[in-house]
C-alpha cells in the first residue's frame, strides 16, 4: 500500500534517533555494528546512509562521544557511547516516547474506551 509506506517511513526516521541513543545506552558501539542491530528488526532497518549521518549529528550534538578502538578482524574502529548529556535527552526522549504511544493507543488502538 503506498499510502503507508510513506507515513511509515517518515515515522521511521523519527524513531532512529531514540533507538540509536537507547542502543548506545547499553554499551558502546561502532557504526556498522548499530546498522546491524538496527536490521535485526525489520520496521527500523536502516541503510549505512542514514545511520552514519544521524551518528554524526548526535555526536556534535554533544550527546554522543566516540573513540577508537583496535580490531581483530581489520583497521581500528570508531565507537560511539552515549554522553552524560546524551543519557539525559534519553531519559526525556523515553518519558515523551511513553506519553505518546499511551495517548495513541487510546485513541487508535484497544485502549480505554475501544
């Protein structure tokens, strides 16, 4: 169905930044290990395009740090880990995450009066 295909997408992207940062909140990570993660579930499949872009606008953002680290299996590997900063927008993010799937569910959903 096109109709939806393009909402979805649209509410995808939205959704990347708050899956990101909670990835990053349970440990660190480099950025092709995030995309992998991120296909693992198939509603947020995100191509290295989007992921790697979106990782460099949280960082200067200053709520994502990065370092390097060596691999075993080839060249030294950027991670990323969440700020101090980047754990607070987090905890935010998630109390407004919460607000809003309750509110929809009410209304769309099998809430309250449905």
């Amino acid at each position: 169905m096109a109709e939806t295909s393009d909402w979805n997408s649209q509410m995808r992207r939205g959704l990347l930044e708050l899956c990101i940062l909670g990835l990053l909140k349970k440990r660190p990570s480099y950025g092709y290990e995030i995309v992998t993660r991120l296909a693992e579930e198939p509603n947020l499949a995100a191509q290295e395009g989007t992921v790697y872009p979106l990782l460099r606008r949280l960082r200067k953002l200053g709520w994502l740090e990065t370092y390097w680290e060596e691999s075993d299996s080839g060249p030294p590997r950027q991670y990323y880990r969440l700020s101090s900063e980047g754990s607070r927008y987090l905890t935010a993010l998630r109390k407004e995450w919460k607000q809003l799937t309750r509110s929809v569910e009410a209304l769309v959903g099998g809430g309250r009066n449905n």
